[in-house]
C-alpha cells in the first residue's frame, strides 16, 4: 500500500471504507484486460455496499473475462480534505489506480440528494466536471439507476445515461466500446452516436433543447435522424435467468443491509399515484420461488450471513411468498438464520406473517397509510381503509406489541386541513383500539405519526403538480400538531426545506446544472445528511444560477406541456399518467394489475410478466 | 485431531491493519460460519460464537502473533481445519496454527515489535529515547499521566536508506499493556515535527520468564 495513503488512513474515520481487499473482490491481471470499469455509488461505503443494483452490475461486468470493474464511493469529508492536502486522486478499491485513469467512470444516482455528490467525486477524481471539458484522455462518464429517469438537471456532466435496467446493457456497452478500439474507428463522439443506437442509452450532447419564453420547453430535439427522439428504458425479460451475483464481496465494516438481499420481484402493481418507483420498475416481473430458494442457499453457502432480507418494492404481493417462506423455512430453521421482511402492507399483515417472520416479531410496527382521510387516500390510490389499519394493528396488539409507527405525507393534491385533522384522528383510533383490545400488553400504547412533504415526481400522475409552498406546508404542519390530544401520540415531521429542493431537482431541466455546480462550489456535499444539508447555500446557489426555484417545485405544469423528461420513455404511457390524473381529481381509484390490467402500457415492454396480458395487436 | 477449547494463532497484515476489532470479529464470525466450523456458541438471548483474543491490536498495527481461542463442538483435523477457514478470508488475514493446550493469555508480559520510522533519523530517536515519554491516560482515577519511557524495556536502532527500524520489546501485563501506536505519538511529542510515515509490527508475545507465549 502506497506509504501516503497509508499515513493519511491513520488520520481519518473509519479507515476501513478505503482499503477493498475484501473477502469475493474481484482482481483481475490488467494485461488481459480491454475495457476498465470504475463503479461510483456517490454516498459512503456502507450504504453503497448495501445497493444491490451496484452489485449486480458488477458481477455482470466481472463475467466477461475482457473486462474488470472495480468500485469506489464517496470519500467522507475528513478523507476528502486528506486526498487533496496529499495530491491523491480518487481510486478505485480494487487495482488502487486512480478513476481517471480508467475507460468508464460509472455513477448510480439512486435519489435527486446525491447530485452534488457527483460534481464532489468528479472533484475529487481530478475529472473535469462538465462533459464539455472532457476531451478523448479521460474516461466516459455514465450514469444509470432510478434518479436517471429525470437526467437533465445532471445532463452536462454525463457523456450517457443509461436507463433502466443495467445487467445486459452495460456488457453490450463494453462490447461496443472494445470492438470499436479493435477496429480502430473508436473516437468518444463516434462511440457516443453508435450507443444511442443500442437501446437504452441516452446521450444528451445529441439533443437540442429550446425553451419559450415563459421558461417552459419549446422544444427537444435530435440533432441527427439516426438518434432516437425517445429513449425507452432496458428491462430484463426473464428475472429467472438473468445474471444474479452469488459470490457477493464481504465487507469487513459493517455497512447498512449487512445481510442476504434475496430481491423477489421488480415493479409493483399498486399504482398509488405519487409513487414513481412503481412506475419505472414497471412491468412486474416475479422470480419463482425455486429460483429464490437456489439462490438463497448458494448466497448463504457463500456469505454465511445469518439474516435473509426478502426485498421488492411491495413484497406481500409476491405471488409465490407462502411458497418461497416455507422452502426457505425448510432450511432456515436449522440453519439459525432468521428471515425479514422489509415494508409491510397494512392489508397484508396476518396472524401467520407474524409469526413466521422474526424481523415482524422483533421489531416495531410500521405502515404507510399515508393520508388521513379515506377521501384522499382514495385521490392517491392508496387502497387501503381504516378497518385494515385497526386490524393489522390488533394482530400486532394481540402479540404484545405497544408501539406502531405510521407513515403520512402532507401537501397531497387536494389536501385540505379536514385531510390534516384525519391524520391526527386516525392516530387516535389507534390509540383507542389498543385499549379496546383485551389482550393487549400492560404498557401504555405508543403511536408514532411520522409526516413527510408531498414531492411531485417524473413518471408518476402526479407529476404536473406544484409541491404546496413552505408556507403552506408549515401551516399544515401546525394545524396537525394543535389537532393532536392524545398523549400516546408522538408526531415528527420532515423537513419541508429539504423536501422542497429536492423537489427542484427532481423536476428540474438542463438549466439545473448551473445550480448544481454553484451550489458544490459553495460547500453544498452529502445531501441526503442532515449534518450537511444547507438551505441557505441552495438559496444562494438558485440565485447566482439565475434560476427561480418555484418555477420548478411550485408551479403546475400545463397538461400539454412538453417536459424535461419527455425524452424518456419508461414504459408506462404519458395517457395513464394523465387518465390517473384525472381520476385523483375524482376521488376514483384505479384497481391493482392483479384484479385487472389498468392499461398502463408496461405490457408493450414484453417479457415474463406476471400480470399483463399478452401482446395482442 | 483437535477438539474441546483450541486456540488459533493467526497474522492480521498489510490493508488489514485498519480493520477495527470489532469489525475483525464479525469478519472471523462470518468466515468459521461458511467455512462449517463446529464452534461452540454463548447461551443466552442473541447466542454468538464464543471468541477470546489474547491482547488488542491498535487499528493502524500489522501483527504476526494474534491469539484467540474459540470451542469446538466436534474434533477436527488441525490442517484440515486452518485450509477450511482460510479458504474463506484473503492473505492479509491468515490462520497459522491451531492446537489446544495453550498458556493462559493471563501470562503474557512482553511484547516484540518492529517500528519503521520514514521521519525520524536513528539519532533523533534515540535522543527522544534519552528522556520521559509521558501520555494521558484514563484510569479509575480520572486522566493520570504516564510515562512510557520505562516499559520500553529493549530496544536496537538501525536505519537503513532512511528508514530507521525500531526494534522494542515493550511492557504487555494484561494491567500494564503498552500500546505501540501511544507510543509512537509520545515519540512524536518529543519532538516538534509530525510523525507520519511510520510502520508497527507486532512479532512476537512473551511470558514474563521471557519464554515465547503461545
Ligand atoms: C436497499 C435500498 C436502500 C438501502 C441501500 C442504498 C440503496 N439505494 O440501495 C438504504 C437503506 C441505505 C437506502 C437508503 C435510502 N433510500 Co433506498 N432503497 C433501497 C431499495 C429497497 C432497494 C434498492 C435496490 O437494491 N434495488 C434493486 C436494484 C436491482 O435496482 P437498482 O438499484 O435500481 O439498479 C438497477 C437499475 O437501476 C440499473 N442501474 C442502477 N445503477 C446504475 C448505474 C449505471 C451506470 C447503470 C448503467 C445502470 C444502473 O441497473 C440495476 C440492475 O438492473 C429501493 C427500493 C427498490 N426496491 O428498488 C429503495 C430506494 C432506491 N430508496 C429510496 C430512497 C428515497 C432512499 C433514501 C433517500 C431514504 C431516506 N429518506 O433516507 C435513502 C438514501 C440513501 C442513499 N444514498 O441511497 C427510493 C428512491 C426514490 C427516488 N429515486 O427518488 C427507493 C426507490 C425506494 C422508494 N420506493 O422510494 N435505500
Ligand atoms: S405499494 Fe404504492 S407506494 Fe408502495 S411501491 Fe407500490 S405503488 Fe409505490
Ligand atoms: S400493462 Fe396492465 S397489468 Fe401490466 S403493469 Fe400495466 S396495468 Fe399492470
């Protein structure tokens, strides 16, 4: 190990994040090797180590003998401060050579907070952060993951974006790129204009974007007739044979899912209306339960973890989880391995889910009912009522649980303070039905009501709304508190400065990136930490940008506006999001893909879908 | 054949010198539970694998003796058993013998280390050498001040394409444990230039009868 580094690791916290060298790293000799990976989760190691999405990818590059990719995340700030003092650009984990030196320097964004972390690890790489400034030395910069679906607030950083799902277009991506070195014809701009001809590949240097003169966009166009005007996501077809890593890297350090992620299914049939990670994961796709259980068994072989962690965006509607609890439960058991469940419906919350599953048992009880009122519930499609709410609570009650914790968002179109008061009574019922329940414990009940703003996102029905004003949303926040009586309820609220940034970048257009770059330069890192979140730098950072943060978070966007994100297609047509739209206004609710298709147009995507029906034209 | 309470000897080198203890246990855990062995778990409400270390490492420190003791539930062959567990961990973190019957943990008194100093010529350690090295340190009592100066108990200085080799046997009594990387810093106070570029190695445990702990 280089001496600098090693002196600098004797200096910073947790010196562990930087070393690799990690039991199942992936080494490869470098003579072989055509095309080299760098691999960014741009937040710290331990979070990123519990993306599975990161490594997935990974594997799946690793598979190709010609190719090696290698990780690295953002430094915390005390190394960060150490790597400039001491001229040390960012490494990757590892070979230990710097990031700048390799063809591809990749970066999941899985959520708008990391944006400045982008411009922060560029920075720290000794990468130029603006594509532009980038010429053939240095490597092609891509981002993927689900915050790429809105990729123009970061579009003058990245030469690409690929979006959706990554297990085989990245391979292709490498594949074009060693052929093309092979035959000599490789220039990046050449490289660039052949990607977008793959399929799932945007790159923002071929489009022209235009905008009237109220700021709206005029126009986005292709500069050339072989671009495609839209970009429709990558799915993977069949879950059941695609690549899926067994031989996952250990990390020495703890780090937050320090378990078996066994991930189910992807997409989800609900459709609550705010919800865009139901959408861009869209068709669902199942994996069977022997699928599961093969690869639980060989991921425990080679891990030896004692947890299995059952993952999906909604996982009491896999179809196959009695199936899967049991043939996991067969092997478990003996084994000391303890099975979890991360979310939890409250309309799928049983008797038998409790006592099956440790993580339900062990710990406390959360669900999201997200509005107070059954009249808004329904305008978000949230399809659940009181009565599943006091039920899952009584099963909890009846297994001596005090303490349940409900998730809320305030600022929801068509939210009114009566929408407020019925968040505060629905606690309160709660609370009630605790002490109408004969066997519950001897402790008093503990209700906590958890609230978040409402933040408008692309892809979803609710994604013309305008997020409702701070102002608006402190006096909502009030209201909720005066409303509250019981002392068995205890209230936290969400920061509505945050909420509303992010809201800005979310919706954001190319213009964005200008606030970005003011922004990191006036200190703005690690968004998503509460110790390092500045409203005040963002205030600044939208001024000296000329940008008007409220054209973006507060403003309703007009029906046929065109918008940042058209140039996406993530599968689901633009008419659903309207027709749901429409229907919020209604109080109608949509059904779930298992009672019915609703017609989202995830179908058309193909592949092994659970629920859609099958391609008749 | 090994069987009942046994006791490792394992190195824990190179990158892995920044792997905290608590981290190194986890590590160990996880490694014995895939490679299957037969380890003897606490009672109690969260069971775990009993594990007893001989002494502590400071994060920043390479070492070649590192001791634990663990209990297995069945025999098992030694070689057999020290292929199986590191055949889940990397070199930087190697299992080196096993047997049973070592000498109580309670026995060490000594300890031999190899210091590399990049920033401090032989002479000038040896002048910080000719004085006390005081540190802080937190006792019963509240912070009292010690002096490290007088558990250095052996020492030799050669220096090398400037690189000066510290070779100490310094004080490890389970109540008197001097630990290498206070050392280094108390050195470094001695003088008014940061040590930076330095190396420790852990080489070797003694019994106070300065016979090799094992
Ligand atoms: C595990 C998990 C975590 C873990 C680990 C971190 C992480 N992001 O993975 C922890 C607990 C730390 C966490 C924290 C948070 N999370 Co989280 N998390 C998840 C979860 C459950 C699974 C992620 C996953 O592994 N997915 C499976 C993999 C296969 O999918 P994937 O990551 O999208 O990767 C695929 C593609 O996107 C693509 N791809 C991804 N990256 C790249 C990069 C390149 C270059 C390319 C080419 C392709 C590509 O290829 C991959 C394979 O197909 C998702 C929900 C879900 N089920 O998806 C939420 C989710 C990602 N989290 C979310 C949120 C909001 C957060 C928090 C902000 C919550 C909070 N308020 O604190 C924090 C932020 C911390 C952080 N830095 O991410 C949201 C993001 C929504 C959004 N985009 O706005 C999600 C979608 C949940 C939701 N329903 O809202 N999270
Ligand atoms: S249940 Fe609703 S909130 Fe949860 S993932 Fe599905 S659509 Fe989104
Ligand atoms: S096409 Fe129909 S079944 Fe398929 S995801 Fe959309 S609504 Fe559900």
């Amino acid at each position: 190990m280089d001496k600098k580094i090693e002196a600098i690791l004797k200096k910073v916290s947790k010196p562990g994040r930087y070393i690799g060298g990690e039991y199942g790293e992936i080494l490869k000799n470098k003579d072989e090797i055509n095309c080299r990976w760098a691999f960014c989760f741009p937040d710290t190691y331990e979070i990123g180590m519990s993306n599975l999405g990161m490594r997935i990818l990974y594997g799946a590059l690793n598979e190709r003998p010609d190719v090696w990719c290698e990780r690295c995340y953002a430094p915390w700030p005390d190394m960060a401060e150490q790597m400039k003092k001491n001229d040390l650009p960012l490494w990757a984990l590892e070979s230990g050579d710097p990031v700048k030196d390799f063809d591809f320097f990749a970066i999941t964004l899985q959520y708008e907070q990391c944006f400045t972390n982008v411009l922060y690890v560029l920075d720290l790489a000794g990468i130029p952060q603006r594509s532009k400034e980038r010429g053939e030395e240095w490597p092609i910069l891509i981002a993927g993951g689900p915050a790429t679906y809105n990729p123009e607030p970061v579009a003058a950083f990245f030469d690409l974006f690929s979006i959706g799902e990554g297990e085989e277009a990245l391979p292709e991506l490498s594949d074009l790129y060693i052929r093309m070195k092979k035959e000599g014809r490789y220039t990046k701009e050449s490289f660039l204009r052949e990607a977008a001809k793959l399929g799932g590949f945007y790159v923002p240097s071929l489009y022209d974007v235009s905008y009237n003169e109220d700021g709206t966009i005029a126009a986005i166009t292709p500069k050339y007739d072989d671009v495609p005007k839209k970009v429709l996501k990558r799915i993977i077809k069949d879950l059941d044979k695609v690549y899926f890593p067994e031989k996952p890297v250990m990390p020495y350090i703890e780090t937050v899912h320090d378990r078996i992620m066994l991930e189910t299914f992807r997409g989800c049939i609900r459709g609550c209306r705010f919800c865009q990670a139901c959408m861009i994961y869209r068709p669902v796709r199942e994996k069977t339960p022997e699928t599961l259980n093969a690869q639980a068994q060989c991921l425990y072989k080679h891990t030896g973890y004692d947890e299995i962690s059952l993952t999906s965006l909604s996982i009491s509607d896999y179809t196959g989880l009695r199936d899967l609890t049991e043939k996991l439960l067969d092997w478990t058991e003996k084994e000391k391995v303890s099975l979890s469940l991360p979310s939890q419906r409250v309309d799928a919350f049983t008797k038998e889910l409790m006592e099956r599953v440790s993580s339900v048992r062990q710990s406390g009880l959360t669900f999201a009912p997200e509005a107070g009122t059954q009249r808004l519930r329904d305008v978000i499609n949230k399809c659940v009522d009181e009565d599943d709410l006091i039920n899952a609570c009584n099963v909890a009650f009846d297994y001596g649980k005090n303490t349940v914790k409900l998730y809320f968002m305030s600022g929801l179109p068509t939210e009114t303070l009566e929408d407020i008061e019925g968040i505060a009574a629905l606690a309160e019922k709660v609370v009630e039905a605790y002490y109408k329940n004969p066997n519950r414990p001897k402790k008093p009940p503990q209700v906590t009501i958890s609230v978040s703003c409402f933040i408008p996102k692309p892809f979803t029905p609710f994604q013309w709304e305008a997020q409702d004003d701070m102002e608006l949303l402190m006096k909502k926040q009030q209201h909720l508190k005066d409303s509250l009586k019981s002392r068995h309820v205890r209230y936290t609220w969400h920061d509505a400065k945050v909420s509303f940034v992010e809201a800005v970048l979310a919706k954001g257009n190319r213009k964005m990136s200008r606030a970005l770059e003011e922004a990191f330069k006036l200190g703005a890192k690690f968004d998503a930490w509460d110790e390092f979140f500045s409203y005040d730098i963002w205030m600044q950072a939208f001024e000296k940008a000329g940008i008007d943060p409220h054209f973006y978070a507060n403003r309703r966007m007009g029906e046929d506006e065109i918008l940042p994100w058209d140039v996406i297609d993530c599968g689901v047509d633009k008419r659903f999001f309207l027709s749901e739209r429409h229907k919020a206004y209604e109080a109608r609710t949509t059904g779930n893909c298992k009672d019915g298709c609703a017609g989202c147009g995830a179908w058309k995507m193909g592949g092994n879908c659970t629920w859609c029906p099958e391609r008749s034209e | 054949m090994v069987s009942g309470k046994i006791r490792i000897k394992f190195h824990k080198i190179g990158k892995l010198k920044f792997i905290s203890h608590l981290d190194l246990c986890r590590t160990l855990k996880g490694a014995f539970g895939r490679a299957g062995v037969p380890i003897k778990y606490s009672q109690g409400f969260n069971p775990h694998p009993k594990m007893v270390f001989s002494m502590p490492l400071p994060v920043g420190a390479e070492s070649v003796c590192e001791y634990l003791d663990i209990t297995l539930t069945e025999p098992r062959e030694e070689k057999e058993l020290i292929d199986a567990i590191n055949a889940q961990l990397t070199p930087e973190l190697k299992m080196l013998e096993i047997y049973e019957g070592g000498k109580d943990f309670m026995d060490i008194a000594l300890a031999e280390y190899e210091f590399f100093f990049d920033d401090l010529s032989e002479k000038e350690l040896e002048s910080r050498l000719s004085a006390a090295l005081p540190i802080v340190k937190k006792s019963k009592k509240g912070m009292i001040e010690v002096d490290l100066r007088p558990k250095i108990v052996r020492y030799e200085i050669t220096e090398r394409e400037k690189t000066t080799r510290f070779h100490a046997f310094l004080s490890a009594d389970s109540n008197d444990f001097v630990n290498p990387e206070l050392l280094v810093r108390a050195l470094e106070r001695a003088g008014d230039k940061p040590i930076e570029l330095y190396s420790i190695m852990r080489l070797n445990l003694y019994t106070a009868d300065v016979s090799v702990f094992r």
